[in-house]
C-alpha cells in the first residue's frame, strides 16, 4: 500500500544532506538547485499566505511553490497553461505519435555532453520528418510538429528519446492544397530510422571534429579520434529504434496525451510506494513484459542518483515546434492550413488587460476552485495575511490544513 503523502522532497528531506555531503564537487549547480527548490517546495522556507472562509471562519495555510520545472509538485497550472495556448493550434486531421531513441552506446555520450547531444537528438529528428514528409514518394508536403524530450525509462535510468506529435499531412509544394497522408499511416519507420541515423551520427562526429563534446571516466579514451571511430562503428550499422503508434482519435485525445507528456519529470509523487529502512519502493512498468505492474525497490541513494539523472541543463528547451507549427511563422501557416482545410479560422486571442488573478486562472484552466471553502463549501476563501520566506504565519490558524 503507497505510503499517504509521500513525495520525492520527504526523499530529499531525509537523504539529501548526507548525499550532498557524500557527492561534494560532483553534482551540478543545477542538480542541487532541484534538490534544493523539491525541499523548500510548498514549506515556509519560500513564504506563503493564510487563507480564511468568509462564512465559517476555518483558516488554512498555503506556502508558496519553488516553480522549478523538475519538481513533481509544480507542473500542472504550467500544463494547464500551456495546453490552453495550443487549443487554437490543433487541426482537424488524423495526427501521430512518432518515438526516435537513440542507442545505449550514444546514451552514455548524452549523459556526459547533455546540452550538445540532445540539441543533436533534436536537430536530427527534425531534419529526418521534414525531409521525408517532403519527398514526393512518400508525402510531398511541408509539415509542422511538436518535439517533447524525455530522458527516463520507467525504471529512471537513462534513457533519451523524443516524442513527436504530427499532423497526418501538410502543405503542398507550391501551397495551394492540404495533403492528406493515407489513413492510419503516416511515414515508412524503417525509411525514418536509417535516416535519423545517419544524420545523428554526422552531427555527432562534426561536433566531436569541432571540439564541443567532453568525455570522462569510462569514456575518457573517446578523446582521441581512432577510439572514438571505433566506438561509433557498431552503432552505425545497427538498427535504430523509430517508431509510430497508432493515430489519435481526434482533436480532444491529441490535447489529452501532450498533457500527459509535455510537462512530466523523471517521476510523479504518486508513483512511490514507500521510504523504510533506507529503501524507496516505486510502481514501474515493465515494456519487456507486456508492461506489466511491478513495484522497484532501489537503496534511496540510489533513487536519488537515478533522479538527478534527468536534471536538464540550464535554459534547455525540452519542447520545441517545427515546421509549420515553429514560432516565427505559426500563426500565419496555421491560417493558411485551415483555408485549405476549409475550417474556421481560429478565434483571436483576447486583448491584454490587467493581470489576471492566480486563482481564477487554475479555475478557468483546470476547472477547480482554490476560493471555495473546503469545509463548510458555501464561503469563500479570502487572504488575511502574507509572510515572507522563512517566515511563520503570526497567529495558528484556528482549523484547517
């Protein structure tokens, strides 16, 4: 039965000081940034404000989120947010879900040069759907997608693979039609492997010949050209894995699946189990075995180094749009894709007024309300007091969370 409440900052909370202190000069700023902002996430330590119900008087404290992308807690108004933003953005079309990975070999260089080799994983899988939805043997048209990093297997190894969420068509060479790919298929896999590898591989040895990658430890010998060639030889004749799952069902279950993947991390609070005896156990699916159910049971160092597996590099853009979806000319592609689709343009987006309130903002993306008074259920809840950070609030609330 999972431990009530347990959640990655309790994690930190009990391992954290003895792991920072075990591991000094080996985590990045980055790293023990996250352990940092997941402890003090929602604590007094980032301040807060106390909340009373206008009609029965209970009190509760609210403390104030870190906002730090990897922490479980402080994803879901950003995905809400986000997902509002894309409303306007979905067509009318079949659309897919292409997965390139890359394999264990160039796994491990990705882990030591993460910032170069995921912008590599990026920029090849890009390239790889553009030019062969543009080659005339397949689709012949210029096509827009989103591109979602994720770099966690379920058992929160290392595992770097990018999600892509494609319209099934795009537009025609010389723009005057929409053309549709063939029902339920989308592009050739094998035809997207072998090119994605190719081009993986090339920007991969420009970067080596240009100096930007770093090796150490187990790799420290892929410094010198010849071991590095040598090392690159075998996955350069194996298979690389690209695949396509099958066609959303329509507009809702294409918005329903990129909230489910764009603002995920490493692991959500839900999926623990327990922290005893210095152990954490965690649900995981197994995808050898018809991803069956099972429960991970890992030393909480040991989760704790799995979790810092996954900590991106500063500013890195973990969800990018090309093609007819990229940020310099979305808005006037999209027009034109739903002219030639013959659907109503979408509607403007409303004017900037003044800023609007927090609260009714998570209402109006999520559909539940943070004024409602979860005790009596009539009131509403109204701010009597804010406290900085590493404060208390001046008085205990008389009842309440």
């Amino acid at each position: 039965m999972r431990a009530v409440g347990l959640e990655v900052a309790d994690i930190f909370r009990q391992i954290g000081p003895a792991y920072r202190q075990e591991h000094v000069g080996a985590l990045s700023l980055g790293q023990l940034r996250v352990m940092r902002d997941t402890e003090r996430c929602r604590t007094a330590a980032l301040g807060g404000h106390v909340e009373q119900c206008d009609a029965c008087g209970h009190q509760r404290v609210s403390f104030n989120s870190c906002r730090n992308r990897h922490c479980p807690k402080c994803q879901s108004l950003v995905r809400a947010q986000w997902l509002e933003d894309r409303q306007a953005e979905v067509l009318p079309v079949e659309y897919f879900h292409v997965v390139f990975t890359v394999p264990q070999e160039i796994a491990a260089i990705a882990y030591q040069n993460k910032a170069v080799v995921y912008d590599i994983l990026f920029r090849a899988a890009a390239e790889t759907l553009r030019t062969i939805a543009a080659d005339p043997k397949h689709l012949g048209a210029e096509i827009g997608f989103i591109a979602i990093l994720h770099t966690w297997g379920q058992n929160l190894m290392h595992h770097p693979h990018l999600h892509c969420v494609v319209p099934g068509g795009g537009i025609s060479p010389d723009g005057e039609q929409w053309v549709f790919c063939r029902p339920g298929f989308f592009l050739p896999v094998r035809v997207l492997s072998r090119l994605f590898r190719r081009l993986f591989l090339e920007h991969l040895r420009r970067a080596f010949d240009d100096g930007v990658l770093r090796f150490f430890n187990a790799l420290a010998h892929l410094q010198v050209a010849a071991p590095f060639g040598a090392y690159l030889a075998p996955v350069a004749s194996a298979e690389w894995v690209v695949y396509a799952k099958p066609p959303f069902g329509g507009p809702e279950q294409v918005l329903a699946y990129l909230g489910r993947y764009t603002h995920r991390v490493a692991i959500a609070n839900s999926r623990l189990q327990s922290l005893d005896n210095g152990e954490v156990a965690f649900d995981w699916k197994d995808y050898r075995h018809e991803s069956k159910h099972k429960v991970m049971r890992l030393d909480a160092d040991e989760f704790v180094r799995r979790f810092l597996l996954h900590v991106l590099p500063t500013g890195f853009q973990r969800i990018r749009h090309y093609g007819l979806l990229a940020n310099r000319y979305r808005k006037a592609k999209l027009a034109r894709c739903r002219q030639l689709l013959q659907v109503p343009l979408a509607p403007p987006s409303p004017p900037l007024g003044e800023a609007e309130d927090y609260r009714d903002r998570y209402q109006r993306l999520t559909g539940m309300s943070l004024r409602d008074c979860p005790q009596c259920k009539c009131g509403q809840m109204v701010r009597i007091e804010s406290f900085l950070s590493g404060a208390q609030p001046r008085g205990p609330p008389c009842t309440g969370s």
